[in-house]
C-alpha cells in the first residue's frame, strides 16, 4: 500500500503547487484558492505522516521477525528465556477503561502487550508538535490494523492517553485529519478520538458531517463524539437531529443518549421510541436499552413497566423487572402481580415477578 500512497503524495504536492500559483493572481476567487491551499497543504501532511507510520511499522515488523528467529535458534538452549518471552505477550487481565488502579497492579505488562515499536512509544517520544501528534496518531491505525480483540483496545486506550498528554496540539491534529483527511477510515478514528477527549472545538466540524455527509458510517461516528462533548451548542444539534424522522437510526440513537444524559426528558422518551421502532431488525435495541439502564433513577420507570408488560423478548423483560426491583419502583407492583400471576406467562419472567412483587412490598 505503501507504494501507492507515494504517488498519491506527489499528485497532492503538484496541486498544491498550482494553487498556490493560483492564489497570487488577482480575482473574485482568490479567497476560495486560499482555503484550497490550506487543505492542500493539510492532505500533503496527513499523507506524510502516514507513510512515515507505514515506513515505522514495515521496519519494527521485519525488526520483530528477525528477533524471533533469533530467540527460537537460542531457545533449546535456553527454555526459561524463551518461556518469559511467550509471558510478556499476555495482555493484562482486568485492564481498567480509564487506565487506573488496573493498570498500575499489572505494571509494565499493560506496555508489553502492544507489539514493540508497533503503534506506540508514548507522547514523550514525540514533540509536543501537532505533526508528532499526527505521527502517534497515524502509527496507531497502522498498528490497530494489524491487532484485534484486546489488542487493539490497549492501542486505542494508550492513544487517547497520548493525546490527551500532548494537550491542545493533539486536538488540532485531530481536527486537521477530520476536516481534511483524504480516507474515510481515518475520518471516523479522528472524529472518535476528538469525542473521547472532549474536544469542544469540534463542533463545528461535526455538526458540518451531520448536515452535509452522506457517508453514514462517518456520521454515526460523528453523532456518537458529539454526544461525549457535553456542551449546551452539541445539545442543540442533538435535538435537531431528534427532530428529523428521516435520519439514522443510530445517529438518532447517539443523540438521544446524549440528551438523556443531560438531563433532558426528549432523550429519554426518544430512546424508548428507539427501543420499539428497533424491534423490526433489532438494529440499535440492545444500545438503547442499556443507554436506559444506564441513567439508574426513576426517569426510566415509564420505559422498564412498559417492557414488563409487553411481548417484548424474555429477557429483556427480565431485565426490566431486575431494574424497577432494584431502583424500588412501587408503582410496578401492580403489572407485575398481572405477570406472576398470568397462566401463559414464561415460568422465569413470573418466578422474577413474584420476586419483584415481594420485594417491594407487595402483599
């Protein structure tokens, strides 16, 4: 691939030159040159620092396999080596999602589990520039590529980290890739990461995809960071988003998660409406369910005795009655002694009603 990026690099750099030729002749235009200058010169980065990442991994890769051939030449004669070199491979049981306390008892084990040279080492082997930024950036979806399962999550979570080290810089790089980035995978990365650290700054980037792109997977990437960024503008664009019946469902479903999480009753009552709407192909059903159960109080007691007393699948039901049982909602007590007590009803649901019903008080 990385032979077809070079020319790719080339034909940029040209049209940059003929822009930017364009740009000292006088006329109308000029202003529109300009921002085509600027994006120019921000693919022909991009695309540098890609290829640097490629020409980085193809070397540690080869690096790696000549290593490996070493270690199974010396490892009859040294069976213990050998063996502490399979260990260091393990990725860290209970690997924490902030990075915290587990990752401070699996110690450098959580470093080991990323292959070496592969994807990262860490904001301090980069300047504090936004082009080291793109660098880290672009080594972690070449490495992420090649990974999978864990793997790729301890690359993921070690990138964010990264970035969030760097501060505004890796912001900016970020919003550099979104704004001008030529791949649509790298599209979706940059606008996940920009969610993950709450890039306020992104909004405007983000709401241009949600109003403008038709490439869906971009934009439910797009819908899922502007839900993480919290601010009163995202939440604006998230009701417009509501209000269009035609949109996606699970650019809608993003939005209504955001909404519910703030506060706001349209987004809890737009995630049941999904739940239902959803339960034709399931797409989305199980998400907006647990983006209910997740708000953990009473604004999802409407929703959990609506589930109770549909025919909704069996162990969402069960679910549902785990949760008003949990939360005590004593105005479930009737539906659930019509469950328990219902002859055609599935043996667990009633046996979890009749729980339920006793549980909170019911006589």
């Amino acid at each position: 691939m990385a032979h077809l990026l070079w020319p790719l690099a080339l034909v940029v750099t040209f049209c940059l030159g003929w822009a930017a030729a364009g740009v000292t002749r006088k006329g109308p235009d000029v202003g529109q040159l300009q921002e085509t200058v600027t994006r120019l010169q921000q693919q022909t980065s991009n695309l540098q620092a890609r290829l640097r990442a490629r020409e980085d991994l193809s070397a540690s890769s080869h690096a790696g396999a000549a290593s490996s051939r070493a270690g199974a030449r010396s490892s009859s004669a040294s069976p213990y080596l050998a063996g502490s070199a399979r260990e260091e491979g393990v990725f860290p049981e209970g690997f924490a999602r902030d990075g915290g306390a587990a990752r401070a008892r699996s110690g450098s084990q959580a470093d080991r589990s990323v292959p070496s040279d592969a994807a990262s080492r860490g904001a301090a082997a980069h300047p504090a520039t936004v082009e080291g930024a793109l660098d880290r950036f672009y080594r972690y979806l070449e490495a992420a590529a090649a990974s999978s399962g864990r793997e790729r999550w301890a690359l993921g979570r070690q990138l964010v980290d990264d970035l969030r080290a760097m501060g505004d810089v890796g912001a900016q790089a970020l919003m550099r890739v979104l704004s001008a980035g030529t791949d649509s995978d790298e599209r979706r990365a940059a606008a996940q990461l920009l969610g993950a650290l709450q890039v306020p700054e992104a909004l405007p980037l983000l709401r241009d995809i949600l109003d403008k792109d038709g490439d869906v997977l971009l934009r439910r990437a797009a819908a899922s960071a502007l839900r993480q960024l919290g601010t009163p503008e995202a939440a604006s664009v998230m009701e417009r988003i509501l209000a269009n019946p035609e949109e996606d469902r699970l650019v809608r479903l993003s939005a209504a998660y955001g909404l519910a999480g703030s506060g706001r009753a349209e987004g809890v009552s737009a995630l049941g409406q999904i739940f239902d709407e959803a339960n034709a192909d399931g797409r989305g059903r199980e998400m907006a369910f647990r983006a209910l159960a997740g708000l953990n109080d009473d604004r999802s007691f409407p929703f959990m005795r609506h589930v109770l007393a549909s025919d909704a699948e069996p162990s969402y039901r069960l679910r549902a009655i785990q949760y008003l049982m949990a939360n005590g909602d004593r105005q479930a007590i009737g539906t659930l002694q019509v469950v328990m007590q219902s002859p055609n009803e599935q043996p667990s649901v009633r046996d979890a009603a009749a729980r339920a019903y006793r549980a909170l008080g019911g006589k």
